[in-house]
C-alpha cells in the first residue's frame, strides 16, 4: 500500500466516523455500533503498514484528518456518556419501582 491509498482509507475512516456521529446525534445507537464495526475493519488495514507520508507530501492532510477525526470520536462519546447515564438512571429508577412493588406486594 502506498501514502495515496492508506490516505484514501483514512478519508474513508474519516467519512465512517461522520456517520457514526450522525447516528449518535440521532440517538440512533443500532447504526452507530454497526458503522463502528465498519470503521474498524478499515482501521486495522491503514495501521498495518509502514508508510511515509512525509515523502509524498501528505503528512499535514493526513494530520487534518486524523485530527477530525478525534474531535468526532470526542463529541460521539460525549453523546454516547450522556445516553449511558440516562439509562443507568431508568435502571435505577426500575429497580427501586421494583423494590417497592415487592415491599408492597409481600404485605
């Protein structure tokens, strides 16, 4: 694989976490775990080689790049804490339901 390809895979990656960030934006958690897993397949080919980017001039796009792509990973994350903590919340809430109802029930 050559600078140009591996470059080709991190615009694709790039693109990939785009609309993982759109799918937790939406709060629609199926797709965002099923654009992750093909984010992943397509990471694992760019980290395999070693390529020099610094020789074909694309060492500061590939740096944009990667930088997007952090600050994506970022704002998914946050969304995805947010969620996770509403739903511990109901979890809560549905146990203490549930402890009640027992309480309740067993009387």
């Amino acid at each position: 694989m050559d600078s140009r390809d591996a470059m080709a895979r991190y615009e694709r990656i790039r693109e990939l976490t785009r609309q993982m960030l759109a799918a937790a934006q939406q709060s629609d958690w199926d797709s965002l775990i099923a654009v992750e897993a093909q984010r992943k397949a397509v990471v694992e080919t760019v980290t395999l080689p070693d390529i020099d980017f610094a020789a074909s001039g694309l060492m500061s796009v590939k740096d944009a790049c990667i930088n997007e792509i952090l600050e994506m990973d970022a704002q998914i994350r946050g969304l995805t804490e947010t969620w996770m903590g509403e739903m511990r919340e109901m979890l809560s809430t549905v146990q203490s339901q549930r402890k009640l109802e027992r309480t309740y029930n067993s009387g």
